[in-house]
C-alpha cells in the first residue's frame, strides 16, 4: 500500500508537468489548428539557454537572472517560430503542421551546434529536505513542481478569462472564421498562444531537468508524454490538459514499477490508441454534446 501510495504520489508530481507541457500544446491547437511538434525541442533550446548563462558558456549569472534573460529570448524565438510557419497556417493545417517538425529538426540542430550533443546536469536552486507524512515522503522538490505548476495555471486561467487578448484567444478559438469577420487579428492570438506555449515549455523542462539530465534530446522525449496527455484530455480542452497530465503521470509510473520500465513508449502508444478509440475527442468531450 505505501509503494502504491508513493507511486501515485510521484506520478501526480511528474504528471504536473506533463501538464504544463500539453496546456501548450493545446493553446497553439485551439487557436490555429495545428499541432506543434516541435514544441519538446524549443523546450529543450530554454533550457539549454538557461545552462548556458549559469554554467559559464555564455556568462556567469544568477539563476533567476538567467531565467528572466532567456524568458525574453523564447519570447522572440517563439513568435519567429509562428512567423515561419504563418503562410501555410491559413492554407493547410497539415502543411503548417508537418512544417513543424521542420521547426524541431532545426531547433534540435541550434541546440547541438551551440552546446555540443554532451549529457548535462542542471538542479534548481532548492533547499534540500524531506517531509515524512505516513507513507507519503514529500521533497522540496516536489512542493515546488505543485506550487510553480499551480501558479502558473492560474495565471493563464486569468489571462485567457479577464484580459482583453485572453477574449480574443477564446473567441478564435470558438469561431475563427466569426472573430476575423468581427475584425479580430488572427495572427496576433496565434502569436500570444506560440509565446504563451514556449515560457510554459521552459518552466516544465527546468522542473523535469533535476530529475533525469539534459541533452538535446531529451526534453523532446519528455513531451513525448505532454503530447499523450493532450490527447487523453482532448485537443480543444485546456481542462482536459491538466487531467490528462495527471492521469499519464499517475499511469506511467505504476506500470513502470508493476511491469516494467522498458517499455513505457509502448505503454504510451498503447494508451494513446485506446483513448483515441474511446474518446476521440478526449475523456471530457461530452458525445454528441459540448466539451466541458
């Protein structure tokens, strides 16, 4: 039972940042229609951005320095990213889609060119303690995933519901064809959801670092998990975002520890074909009616 619990505990830890992850993933899909591959490798190119001006590559700096500094660097990577992509995503949403894997594929490239293919260790400037409560151990870590992960949440909970781009975020996302008749800039929502994706990219992938390494690949591989997430909570469900990272989290790990950690792409596939199969729409999409 206290190995259950335990498990459960650290997959609601790590499904947090699944999360994180697919909330972006979501944005960029409920606003244009397309589904951002190359979301993991943008994340992977924050945090290496991140290393590099603490670590002494580029300079030496704080960490929360370095944090701001290579936040408005992803601002600008971000927005160049959808303006790349920005012809095709009113012609194709399955060109702009397949173009952005290109976008990865390059963004995987920068990242080697500049830091090298090396493995790299990067922790959180946390203090270090642990919190027995029964069967549950709580770390500083992870009151720091839940706190970072809640605030961040509520934040663009505010942001999309009482700001004047956060209404016009959600009416594109309910009606593009209405919003551009209304007058409303399309492109200008589609940036605010490329940008908004990207600094939730680079504070899941800070938080996800300390517990594995970092390379050039593997924040990439890390979504691979938002990306299921998104679909087990539904591509046009913010909400849908946070259960489905939960839920991922919690799944991955128990079948991790009871059958084995070796096959846990397959477990992923697996899972993303049964909900597919399911619920086509994601686990809140209600049949034949609205999404919740």
């Amino acid at each position: 039972m206290s190995d259950l619990i335990g498990l459960a505990w650290a997959g609601i830890i790590s499904g947090s940042l699944y999360a994180m992850g697919a909330i972006g993933i979501v944005l960029i899909y409920k606003s244009s229609n397309v589904v951002n591959f190359a979301h993991g490798n943008l994340a992977g190119f924050a945090a290496f951005l991140v290393f590099g001006f603490t670590a002494g590559t580029f300079a030496e700096m704080s960490w929360g320095l370095a944090v701001l500094l290579t936040l408005a660097i992803m601002v600008a990577v971000m927005a160049l990213g959808y303006l790349l992509i920005a012809p095709l995503v009113f012609k194709s949403d399955l060109t702009s889609t397949i173009a952005t894997l290109g976008i990865g594929l390059v963004m995987q490239g920068v990242t080697q060119l500049m830091f090298g293919s090396n493995v790299v260790s990067m922790d959180l400037p946390l203090p270090r303690w642990r919190l027995q409560l029964g069967a549950l151990q709580v770390t500083s870590y992870d009151l720091a995933v839940l706190v970072v992960t809640t605030l961040a949440i509520g934040l663009l909970y505010l942001l999309i519901e009482r700001t004047r781009i956060g209404i016009a975020f959600r009416a594109v996302s309910a009606n593009p064809f209405a919003s551009r008749v209304c007058g409303l800039n399309l492109r200008g929502v589609h940036v605010f959801s490329w940008v908004v994706a990207g600094l939730l990219g680079l504070v899941a992938s800070l938080l996800i670092v300390p517990t594995t390494f970092l390379s050039s690949t593997s924040v990439a591989s890390f979504m691979l998990q938002s990306f299921a997430a998104a679909v087990v909570g539904g591509f046009s469900s913010l909400a849908g975002a946070v259960v489905g990272g939960i839920f991922i989290g919690v799944l991955m790990n128990l079948l991790s520890f009871y059958v084995s950690a070796e096959f846990n792409n397959t477990y992923l596939l697996i899972t993303i074909l049964l909900v597919l199969n399911v619920f086509p729409k994601g686990v809140l999409a209600i049949r034949g009616g609205a999404r919740v």
